[in-house]
C-alpha cells in the first residue's frame, strides 16, 4: 500500500536499481506549497514502447514477476502526482537511462503527506548491489530564498560505515540522515 510520497518513490528508485544503473541520482526540492522528487539513472533504459507500457497498470513485465498481471510503480505515482494537481513525466532512452520526474502540489486535499525521508533515503541505500546513490535534498521557504540541503553518497557512506546491511551501520546512517533532515527542517 502507498500512504505517502516516500512510498511512491521507494518504488521508483527500486526499478532504477534493477534496471543495472550503476549510478543512480535522487532529488527531492521542497517548498511550502510543491515538492518534486526525481529518480535518474544510467540503466538498461526503455524503448518507447516499453516507456509507454509501463505507463499501463495493466502491462507488467511477466519476466520478471512471473504469474503477475499488473505492474504498478509508473502508473501508481503519475496517478498520484496528476489527481491531486501535480505533474509528472518520464523520458527514457536504450542503454543510456531513464528519468522519472514528479511535482506533488502540497496544498492540495488529496496529496498523501511526504512520508519519512530519512526511511526513504535508507532503503534506496540497502539494495544490494555496487551502484552509486547520489540524493540531493533541498528545502526552500520561497522560489528567491537560497535553499538549504544535503547531499548524500552511497559511495563515501559505504567507505566509512562498510556494510550497510548490519545493525550497527543501518542505525548510524538512520540517525545521520535524520540530523542532516532535522539541520534543514
Ligand atoms: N528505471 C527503469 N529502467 C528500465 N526499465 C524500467 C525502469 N522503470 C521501469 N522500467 C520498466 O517498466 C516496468 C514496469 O515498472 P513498474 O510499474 O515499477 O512495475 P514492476 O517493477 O513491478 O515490473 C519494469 O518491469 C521495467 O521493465
Ligand atoms: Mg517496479
């Protein structure tokens, strides 16, 4: 189920890691009224048919997910962002990546709440596997105000933590991803 925003694209950054990127990038650029999450990544890329396939809920990859008939990340998160007067988009290109984009409007009644970054940024993190993550996080109170932010390297965190999947590290990167939120808020 999909309560918040960080729901949405927790999905998103996932098809990005098995789409064999090595170097994934995530934004999210939030102000009081819109906040646009982005997910790059240098990966197998689509076609434009498979681009628009997977536009449909009801075009899942059966390869992949043997027996499943629906295939939900895409369709679920441009629903989300389109209904509650949002935009979305997506352009995706054979061997060099895709780019999925979307600006939930914050004000509007029916934009589930941002969700918990930091669990976000956790999870995009522990999916095995070498690639890079880059997050760039930004807060701005208003379009001419300098932004605040942090920016996160999956790469420099493994080099000091190691392992991510241990308990020890997965605490120490929670509680240094929820400083460097609560630096900002
Ligand atoms: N970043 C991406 N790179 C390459 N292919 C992708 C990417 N995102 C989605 N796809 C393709 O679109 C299909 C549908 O994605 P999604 O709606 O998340 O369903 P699922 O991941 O469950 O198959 C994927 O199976 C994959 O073939
Ligand atoms: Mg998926």
């Amino acid at each position: 189920m999909h309560f918040t925003l960080c729901d949405y694209m927790m999905e998103i950054v996932q098809n990005a890691v098995e789409s064999r990127a090595d170097t994934i990038r995530m934004r999210c650029d939030q102000t009081s009224e819109t906040c646009l999450f982005s997910v790059e990544d240098n990966g197998c890329g689509m076609t434009p048919a498979q681009l628009e396939a997977c536009q449909n809920p009801f075009a899942a990859d059966s390869k992949k997910h043997p027996g499943r008939t629906m295939g939900l990340g895409i369709p679920l998160l441009a629903h989300c962002a389109t209904t509650a007067g949002g935009h979305w988009l997506a352009d995706s290109e054979p061997g060099r990546g895709t780019r999925i984009e979307a600006t939930f409007d914050l004000r509007h009644l029916d934009t589930p709440p941002i969700g918990d970054l930091a669990d976000l940024w956790v999870s995009a993190m522990t999916f095995a596997g070498d690639y890079e993550l880059i997050i760039e996080r930004t807060r701005r109170d208003a379009a001419a105000v300098a932004p605040r932010g942090y920016t996160l390297s999956r790469r420099e965190i493994r080099e000091v933590l190691g392992d991510l999947n241990t308990t020890t590290s997965l605490t120490a990167l929670r509680a240094f991803i929820s400083r460097c939120e609560a630096d900002i808020g």
